[in-house]
C-alpha cells in the first residue's frame, strides 16, 4: 500500500510559520526582536512565507513600521505580491493570530523543522558521497562531522552578552591571573616567547613561518613536547613525516641521540639507556601524532574533536599548511585556497577552544635580499594568513646564508604580529643533531632592536 502524500513530505508546520508571521504583522518591530537570531528567511518551508519574512526583515531593518499595509507594499515592491496571496492572505495571518505572546516558541518550532530537513539533506549527500568509487571515508566522515557543528551552530540561538557581564567576565580573568589562580596562557616553554604573548591562549591561531630546513617542524615538536610533559594534552598532523619518523625526531629531543645514529642502530649502551628511560616516562603523557596527508581542516576538525574526548586537548600543530587542501567550493587559484584554509583553522581554534600551531613556508623573496631576515610580505601564498593569524613568528638561522662562526647555531624567532602584544626578537641555540631549541646564552653579533628579547626555553 502506498503512502499518503503528506507523509513523504519533507518536516515542517505551516501552523508554526504562519503564526510566527501574524505575530509579527500584530506586535511589529517589538515581536521581530523577540525572535532575532532565531529564524532567518531559508527556514521557512512555503515559499511565500519566505518571501514575507524577507519583506518583513527589511523593514526592520530600515527602521520602518510593521504591519499589514507596509509588508504588503515591500512585497509588491518585489513583485511577489500576488505569489504570495496578496493582500488578503496577509489579513488572514494577522486574523487567524490571537496574539504574539507565544511568537519565540513558535519560531522554535519553525526552526527545529528546518534543521530536520537540513538533516535529511546531509544524510542523503552522505549517501551519495558514499556511492562514489573510491569514495575516502576518512574525509566524508570529517565533511559530516563538520557539517553537523555547524548545523548545532546555527541552532544554537545564543544571546548577546551586556557590557556589565563582559567586564566582570574579563575582570574576574585579571583577578585569577594576579591571585595565581590561572596563569597567563598555555606555555610553549620558550621563556621569552611566552613573555611576549603571556602565552597561547584558546581560540588562537598561531603561525610558525620559515623557509624550508630551517627547523619548523623541531620548533613545533619542542613546543608540544614542553606542553605535554607539563601535564596536558597536544595533537601533532603531520602532513609531510611519518609517526614514525616523527617519534624519532622526539626520542632524540628528549634522549640527546640523533636521528641518523638511531637509523644506523649502532648505539652504545648509555644512549640506549637513555632511550628506554625515554619511553618510561611517556606513559600517560597525552601526545597524540596523526599523519595523513593532503588533508583538510574538516579531517583535523574530526580528529581533534575525537582526540578532545578521549584525552582532553590543550594544544593542535599542523605541519604545515602548504601541505593542505581547500575543501567546498572551487577557489580560482592557490592563494584563495590557502586563505579558505587559515580562516578555517581560526575557525577551528575558537570551536575547540585551544590554540592552533600552524607552520608555514615562506616564499623565495628573502633569498634575494642582502638582509635575509623574513618579512610578514615573505608568507608563502597568501596574505589572508597573517589576516587570519593572531600570533606571527618567523623562523631564522643566519648561519644557514653566513658562515662566520658566531652565528653557528644561532637561531632567531621574530615575533612580526602580536594581536595581544609586543613584537620582538627571541635568541634560541639550535642543537640540529637532537632537534632541539635552548636557552641562548652567548653574544648576539649584531646590533638588534630595542625591543629584542634574549632568550630561550625554560
């Protein structure tokens, strides 16, 4: 037996959507507020009932009345009058409204039902996206994942926040941090680098920059290792090494052993002493290392959020962004696609509440200048990235362009963008066989800026 009509009809209630808008065209611009942020025009299921409440909204919006006569004039100043019932429909819906009191539960029911439909939307492109050949799981499952935030998102109907709440909010912060009740921010362990920052704090995005062999990926692994032997939790996407590879390059951070005498096997007793007492102290410490590449933000959404419920999460590196791709829509060239991506990874970091480590290359430019310290211009792609970034430092080894001995080992992280705070130069000692980042204590050789910092990890 078939199935009525109206039971295969997609979720909705013309009851609830036609009381939303007579309450509207009783109350006016008082009923319009109530429901602000609540609905907007591709909620409504019936066409005409869209098109009324765009009227409606843009008359709002322009300060003018609400009612009967003055919706009727916008919507046959569209010409839809007649689409939509003209005006005898819109009598109708005023009439059939005793009142506007109930307008927000109304409106909660109008935009349940467009979340149902938007639901069964995604499920049938899941459907859909699974039938492909050689369909990737793996980004389907991050694109859903995705996809369903940001339908939470947009059911959410979150409240403006008064300036008295916002104060006392940002004064009972100031409060903590001066009792020593919550510290400045998460700390990367390079003592000079926090101090510019006051640490990393949740929601920012943060970009590492260097040309390539410089060190990013050490830098990156340091800062993680620093946070996760400090009690919390940190996620580390490589999109260019192995676990494998990268765990290496972590024992001999931590053991002092370099990569290429692990690779050779050819280890005395003390070193390899000193890498089981490596892996004796990693138990229970929250690294977790992913590494797939030509990944987008939505994979790294998926998993982070999966890392976050398992072990809690204080910190997320990407290495690097050169090395992601785009998703959604078609972008006319890289640069467009490398901004879709810095503002998604922004995005990322206020929904997870954690900072994000994003490394970067930098372009050519620095090559062909006497001066090979990089500018905020040298950003490999895109500019979008240092729009998007809160925090942007720059990656430099002189000795790597000079060979005169006082820049052996001499490397400098220039701190080009604060949004929270100073710019300045922090001095560390590049230890390249163990991958490792120290305090500089030696001469600088060069005459630096006032604004300088000497310094390293703690």
């Amino acid at each position: 037996m078939n199935a009525p009509a109206e039971l295969l009809l997609p979720p909705h209630s013309v009851e609830a959507e036609q009381a939303v808008l007579g309450g509207i065209l009783l109350a006016g611009g008082d009923a319009l507020d109530r429901i602000e942020g609540i609905l907007s025009d591709e909620d409504f299921y019936r066409q005409e009932h869209r098109q009324i409440f765009s009227a409606i909204r843009s008359l709002g919006n322009t300060g003018n009345p609400i009612d009967v006569l003055t919706v009727a004039e916008a919507v046959d100043g569209a010409g839809s009058l007649e689409r939509i019932g003209g005006l005898p429909y819109l009598g109708e819906l005023a009439q059939n409204t005793p009142s506007a009191a109930n307008i927000a539960s109304y409106a909660n029911t109008v935009k349940a039902r467009a979340l149902q439909r938007r639901l069964l939307a995604l499920a049938g492109e899941v459907q859909a996206q699974c039938m492909e050949p050689g369909a990737d799981v793996a980004e389907i499952i991050g694109r859903t994942d995705a996809a369903m935030v940001q339908l939470l998102d947009s059911g959410s109907g979150d409240e403006p926040t008064i300036l008295s709440d916002c104060l006392a909010d940002a004064i009972a912060d100031i409060d903590d941090r001066a009792t020593g009740h919550r510290r400045s921010g998460l700390q990367t362990g390079i003592a000079d680098l926090d101090a510019l920052t006051g640490g990393l704090e949740p929601g920012q995005l943060v970009i590492v920059a260097a040309r390539p062999s410089v060190g990013k990926t050490a830098l990156g692994l340091n800062i993680a290792n620093h946070v996760v032997q400090a009690g919390e939790s940190a996620a580390f996407f490589s999109l260019e090494m192995t676990k494998r590879e990268l765990a290496q390059r972590l024992l001999s951070i931590r053991a002092g052993v370099s990569v290429p005498e692990m690779r050779s096997g050819q280890l005395d007793n003390e070193q390899w002493a000193r890498i089981s007492a490596c892996q004796a102290k990693a138990d229970g410490q929250r690294l977790s290392m992913v590494d797939r590449s030509a990944i987008g933000v939505s994979y790294i959404r998926a998993a982070a959020r999966k890392i976050k419920r398992k072990h809690g999460l204080s910190l997320v590196v990407v290495d690097y962004i050169g090395l992601m791709r785009g998703e959604g829509q078609t972008h006319q060239n890289r640069t467009q696609e490398v901004g879709s991506i810095s503002r998604g990874l922004k995005v990322l970091a206020k929904e997870l509440r954690v900072p994000i480590i994003a490394l970067a290359q930098l372009n050519r430019a620095t090559e062909a200048r006497q001066d090979k310290r990089p500018q905020l211009a040298d950003l490999r792609d895109s500019g979008e990235i240092e729009q998007d970034a809160d925090i942007v430092a720059m990656l430099h080894r002189e000795e790597l362009h000079n060979p005169a001995p006082e820049w052996s080992g001499l490397a400098e992280l220039i701190v080009r963008k604060n949004r929270n705070g100073a710019l300045g130069d922090v001095f560390l000692k590049y230890h390249g066989a163990h991958m490792r980042f120290t305090k500089h204590d030696g001469r600088i050789p060069l005459v630096q800026p006032a604004n300088a910092h000497r310094g390293g990890l703690r």
